[in-house]
C-alpha cells in the first residue's frame, strides 16, 4: 500500500469516529429534550388534573350546601308544624291535667 491511501484510510477512519460521536451527541441531545417535554407534558396534565378536581369539589361544596340549606328549611317547617300541633294540644293537655287534679 502507498502512503497515500494509508492517509486516505487513516482519514476516513477519523471521520467515521467523528461522525460517530457526533451521532451520538445528537441522539443525547434528542433524548434530553424528549424527556424535558415529557416531563412537561405530566407537569402540565397534573396541574390541570389539579385544576379540574379543585373544580369538581367546589361544585359538589356548592352542591352540598344548596341541599344542607334545603333539608334546614323543611326541618324549620316541620318543626314549626309540630310546634303548632304541640300547643294546640297544651290547653287541651292542661284541661285535662286541672280536671283530674280536681277530680281526686
């Protein structure tokens, strides 16, 4: 072999190497901005599951708190109906409690 073409050989050989690593370089380099954006991604898909379960639960507090209101209301009108039944049954009750004191 001449000397030229060892050169020649010897030449292509560290290009090759060059090209190798810069290959390898670049798929690295590709890699880490792969997995940037996925953790981007899971950043991104987290804070807005976050977003939406905080939404969800102030709609049920709100939800909650329209039934709280409405069983309390009916509760105050059941309380008010027993009230009124309850006193108009206490003359009666009271008439019948002077009757037997009278009585015996």
């Amino acid at each position: 072999m001449s000397l030229d073409v060892i050169k020649r050989v010897t030449e292509t050989e560290r290009k090759t190497l060059e090209r190798k690593a810069q290959a390898q370089a670049q798929a690295k380099q590709i890699l880490d901005e792969a997995q940037r954006a996925g953790q981007t991604r899971i950043e991104a898909a987290r804070s807005e599951a976050e977003a939406q379960a905080r939404q969800y639960r102030k709609e049920a507090e709100a939800k909650a708190a329209k039934r709280i209101s409405t069983i309390m209301d009916e509760t105050k009108e059941q309380c008010s109906a027993l009230r009124k039944t309850a006193q108009g049954r206490m003359s009666k009750a009271a008439g019948l409690i002077v009757r037997r004191v009278v009585n015996s």
